[in-house]
C-alpha cells in the first residue's frame, strides 16, 4: 500500500508524537495513571517541529471526564508558531466548541467518549467543516481475545464500558463520516512493548479513512512493524520521545532503511 | 517590495480555520486582511483566495460576495490555496458546481481504490513539471501536507504534480494565477519558502 514499490501513491507515513495535557502542561502517566507533568507545550511542539515530527496530536486529558470545553488560548499559541498539522483532542462535545478550536488554528479535532454518547455529533462536524477535519478516537481494550471500547479514559476512576465492539464502532463511525480514526490499544499503552499489530490489522481491513496506531511504543522496530504489518498511515506515541528514548531524525532514517517512505 | 510594503489579502470565502494561514503570513512579517471587500481585493498587492469546506459552499459565498466576476479579472498575484486552488477551474465534480473559470478544466474525485485511503490525508511526494517563480528554492521530490478528496487534472497549466491513485497537479499556474493543492502553511520550511516565493511575484501590469 502506501509508499512500498508499486504502489500508487508516495504518500509518507506519519510520525505523531502525542502531547498529553492537564492544566496547560505535557503530562504522560503510565496506562492512563500517576500523570506527571514533561514540559510546556509550545516548547515541545517546537522541538517535535524542528525534530521532523509529521504532525502533533493535542489532547487535554483532564477535559473530557470533568466535563469542560477545551481551553482554546493554548490551541492559538501553538497555531501562531508552529507549521505542521495539528490535531486538538479532549472535551470537544459539540459543534460550536469544534469551531472555536478550529478557528483558534487547529487543523483537525478529535472526539472520543463525546462521539460515543452521541454518535450524531460525528456527522453534525462532518458536514460543518468537512470530514477531514473531524477524527474520532477510539480506547479499545482486549479482553478474553476481543475488542471493546472504552469511555472517559481520561480518569481512571471514571472510566466506563461504551458497550460497544471495537470493530463495530469503527465501521459506524465512518458511515458518520469520520475523517480518521486513531486507535489506542490500552492493554499497550505506556508499557513500551510494541504496538498492537494484531488488533490494528483487523481495524485497518474495515478502515478506509486514515487510521492512526496508538499505544505501545517503545522501539524503532515497533514503529517499522506497525506500518509494514498492519499498513497504518501514522505512528503515535508519547513517553518514548518525550523521554528522548527515540529521536525522531534517527527513527526516521532507519524506517528508510526498511523501506517504509517517510518525510525527509 | 520589502514585506512591511505589501497588502495582502485573505479572501473570505466562509468556511474555519483561517487562522493557520493568517499566522503563516504573520511568521513572514505580513500582517493580512480577511475581507470579501471588492475594492480592499481589487487595490491588495497579493491576494489569497483560501477554502475549507465544500466548493459548492465556498462558490455560494462568493456570489454572495460579489466576488465570482472580480476575481478572474484581478492582475496582482493570486493564490489559491487547496479548495481555493479548485476554485480557479472550470468546475468541480464535488457538487457538480461552477467555479471561476480561470483554468479550463474541471475538478475530479480522486480514485477509491483498494488499499488507498480517502480523503487523502498526510504528506505526499511532488514533482516538479514546468519552472515558474513559485517554486524558487524548492527541489524536485518535496514533501508537503495533503488534505482533499478531489483534485485537478494534469494539463499544461501543471507547475508540480503528485500522486494519490493518480498523478494530479499539486502545484498550478495561469497568467498572475497560482494554485497550490496542499497547505503551505502546514508543510513546514518548503510551505514557508512558497508563501515567501508568492510573496516575491510581481503584477502583470509594469512586469
């Protein structure tokens, strides 16, 4: 598919460093707990800038389960600086708190647990402004060798079953008209040991929007194998840069290395 | 003409997220004017004619405006960026709609294939075709930020070509015209130098 000999098409895949925040700061926990706080979001979107990051995801954590809109003044202080894509998650429950964080520079918002509890919201943005900008964020969790989909990740002490199948609902989401899915895999997250290959190719054959893998980073090969294993379009991930256990530059040269077309 | 000294104007076709480009111009010392004013556009130094949305949409909005005639027979350096890009066409499939008429070709979708995603979303590879001041300092296989479903075809008006299921012009020109498909204001240094190249062309009249 994208990128490899003979395909139709030089698209690059993407390398997306997550930037969790709470109260204004990058924060990462592990599996969702203990947050604590990286560094200020302007200075670490820059550096993932300068880096070659692809383009940054921004999810406030703390937005959604304490049911507040998304601050957007940050949202403007990224869009003024920075020149690559960006994407604001978190609290994002209706369409006219999606226009004041597209207005304020963001390229694309993302819903999760607001999507679930009312599906209609994912077409409402898509019609607003255009499936493109509307991604839908899916926590999936594996359980017994399925997958189900979780709400209100956010807290821990408030997350719930959405009672939905991980595959079902991201069939229905596109029908709604979502512009890309990002996929976290919480049995991975924060602990480092690869993406979720398997899960994410299933996903990948009912998924013809851009899908995102999240979760589970913690090497270059684990990048190299969720693109050439499960042809996702785009890599995310936290700890591992923040942490500076992966530079971005050296990932990249070697996903050339093996083949896998990214941007220069 | 040093940056301070010109006036560059943002066409206010509807649609959000204006901002990125406004702040794109802001970083190369410009500060813009959002406007659908005939006569802010007619005496601007550059114009942009930007789009998110629909083309239907954005084509109602410049009726609305009064903007369907003037802009094709503007002489200062225009540049429309993504759907404002498809607006310089004949038309465009998506809603089957009129556009400005500028190029004479119409906007298709591009293929939905299997294995190819759609809308085509990321950074993708470019060509370079026919030399044209835009792309001063760019090199041959730049990589810049896609956003669209549908595209314009191949033609002697291609600067810049790129392929999603088909090659498409990602780059287009005509007379004081230029269009860009993908989003210079999020495609890092290479959007930069293109924003600043725009910036550097001269009006038909006195060249």
């Amino acid at each position: 598919m994208n990128g490899n000999a003979g395909s139709v098409t030089d698209l690059a895949r993407r390398i997306i460093p997550c930037l969790d925040v709470r109260d204004g700061k990058v924060v990462k926990g592990v599996k969702f707990r203990e947050h604590r706080i990286v560094g200020d979001i302007v200075d670490l979107s820059m550096r993932y800038r300068d880096q070659g990051a692809d383009e940054l995801v921004l999810y406030d954590i703390t937005a959604s389960p304490e049911a507040r809109m998304v601050d957007v003044s940050w949202v403007e202080r990224i869009a003024r600086v920075i020149d690559i894509p960006f994407c604001v998650a978190g609290g994002i429950r209706s369409v006219e708190a999606a226009r004041r964080v597209l207005n304020s520079g963001a390229d694309k918002i993302s819903i999760n647990s607001p999507a679930i509890e009312n599906p209609a919201l994912i077409g409402e943005l898509a019609k607003q402004f255009g499936s493109q900008c509307v991604v839908v964020g899916i926590d999936s969790l594996q359980l017994d060798g399925d997958y189900f989909v979780k709400k209100l990740t956010g807290d821990p002490d408030k997350t719930q079953d959405a009672g939905l199948g991980t595959l079902e609902w991201v069939r229905r989401v596109q029908e709604l008209g979502a512009g890309e899915i990002v996929l976290n895999c919480m049995n991975q997250d924060g602990v480092r040991r690869g993406y979720d290959v398997q899960q994410l190719r299933l996903v990948r054959e009912v998924c013809r929007v851009p899908l995102i893998a999240s979760g589970g980073a913690g090497a270059p090969e684990h990048f190299a194998s969720v693109f050439a294993e499960a042809q996702v379009d785009g890599a995310l991930a936290a700890s591992v840069f923040h942490e500076a256990m992966i530079a971005i530059p050296d990932l990249k040269q070697y996903l050339r290395q093996q083949n896998i077309a990214v941007r220069p | 003409m040093a940056a301070n000294q010109l006036s560059v104007a943002i066409i206010n076709s509807g649609g959000a997220n204006i901002n990125s480009v406004v702040f794109a111009l802001e970083r190369l010392g410009i500060e813009p004017v959002f406007t659908a004013d005939r006569d802010q556009i007619r005496h601007a130094s550059h114009v942009v004619l930007p789009g998110v949305g629909s083309a239907a949409a954005a084509m109602d909005q410049l009726q609305q405006s009064g903007l369907v005639e003037l802009i094709p027979d503007l002489t200062q350096p225009v540049i429309g960026i993504c759907l404002g890009m498809q607006l310089l066409f004949e038309s465009s499939a998506e809603g089957d709609v009129p556009c400005l008429g500028i190029i004479p070709a119409r906007i298709e979708a591009l293929p939905v294939e299997a294995g190819l995603t759609i809308p085509h979303m990321g950074w993708n590879r470019n060509a370079l075709v026919n030399q044209h001041a835009i792309l001063s300092d760019i090199e041959d296989g730049f990589y810049a930020y896609f956003v669209h479903s549908y595209a314009a075809p191949m033609g002697p008006w291609t600067v810049a070509r790129s392929r999603h299921g088909r090659e498409f012009s990602s780059i287009v020109s005509h007379r004081n015209f230029v269009g860009i498909q993908f989003h210079p204001e999020r495609s890092a240094t290479v959007g930069q130098q293109l924003l600043s190249n725009f910036l550097r062309l001269q009006s038909e009249v006195g060249v």
